[in-house]
C-alpha cells in the first residue's frame, strides 16, 4: 500500500517537473536577443513560484521513501532470520541423517541463495525509492539553476527599472543601483587565459 501510494505520487512530481521544464524551453533567448522580456520575468517568477509551492510534495516523498526503506529493512531481517533458522536445521538433519553427495557444496549454495534473497529486498524496493527520491531532488535543483541564470544573466535591465518602480522603490533609488550598472565591464577567464575587458549590457549583479 505504502508502495503504491509512493508510486503514484512519483508520478504526479514527474508530471509537475515535465510541465515546468516545458515552460523553462519556452523562454527563448539567441544571440540576437538576449534580454529578458518582462513577460519572460513574469513567466519565470511564476515557474519559481510553482516550484516553492511544492516543495512540501517532495518533503513527504521524502518520508513516504523513508517508511518504504524501513519496512524494506524489517522484512529482509525477518526473512533472514527465517532462513538462518531453517538452513541452520538443515545442518542438523544432514549431519545426523543425509548421506553426502558428492559434487555438491551445501554451504556454498546457502551463501547464493543468501546473496539472491538480499538483492531481491535491497534492489526492488528500498534502493530504487531512494534512487527514485534523490533524481527528483537534482531535477528541483537544475530547474532553480536554470531559473538563476536566466534571471540574473539574461534580465533586460530598462525591464528591471520598471518593477522596481512598480513596485514602489524610490526613485532616487532607482538611479543610484542604474548609475553602478553605467559602464559595467568585466574580465573572464576563458581557456585558463583571462579575457579582455568587455562591456555587459544584460543581467544584473547577484547580492544587488
């Protein structure tokens, strides 16, 4: 049951980061225009928005997974007790009643079917719900990665001008953030060489 519902959770968070990633590609930024348009801005902020809302569906997949791995863990205990139990009367009964046959190693098959009922419990369920989990947790990460660096490498400045004085920052505010973009140049390092110095005319200053 407790599977089942990890399950379809999983597939509800697949479809939300499929939507998302669609909307991502929508935003379209060449060579030729690089600027973000405010309808690109508004489009990101309401990805990011989107994204922050369901953070609690990834926190309870979290725990859905942890109870997945617990249980997982308490019927590999128990059905190893049950074995060791069983081929320890084995060892008993041949011991006292089995004639030995040659060619067949008793132990050693013990240890393989040991080995195959460790795999079965560790690879079906416990392992892949974590697995599952941890690829969900990257793809949150990429998707704000991709929102960071079309926010703050691409944004048209005059578009960053105007919500701030939409949303009611002082002009005199205004003016002194937009004069310590005047003239903004930078050097990168490209190929272990550091660049010359070029102008930047898009994105803004990370912490500003």
């Amino acid at each position: 049951m407790e599977n089942r519902e990890f399950q379809v959770l999983c597939n509800n968070i697949r479809n939300f980061l499929n939507n998302l990633t669609t909307e991502l590609k929508s935003i379209n930024i060449n060579e030729q225009n690089i600027n973000l348009s405010e309808n690109h801005l508004n489009t990101i902020t309401s990805i990011r928005e989107k994204l922050r809302s369901y953070q609690p569906k990834l926190l309870e997949l979290s725990d859905r997974a942890d109870r997945i791995c617990r249980a997982s863990s308490t019927a590999a205990l128990t059905m190893n007790q049950i074995f060791m139990t069983h081929s320890s009367q084995l060892d008993i009964n041949d011991s006292v009643n089995t004639p030995v046959f040659t060619g067949y190693d008793h132990q050693n098959q013990l240890s393989i079917n040991q080995n195959e009922i460790n795999n079965l419990q560790t690879e079906t369920i416990g392992s892949k719900a974590k697995r599952q989990l941890n690829e969900f947790r990257n793809e949150f990460n990429e998707i704000n990665q991709q929102i960071t660096e079309k926010v703050f490498d691409s944004i048209d400045r005059i578009t960053l001008w105007k919500l701030r004085r939409y949303y009611g920052v002082p002009e005199k505010a205004v003016n002194i953030i937009w004069n310590s973009y005047d003239g903004f140049n930078c050097k990168i390092v490209h190929g272990r060489q550091l660049t010359d110095t070029f102008d930047v005319n898009t994105g803004v200053r990370q912490g500003c």
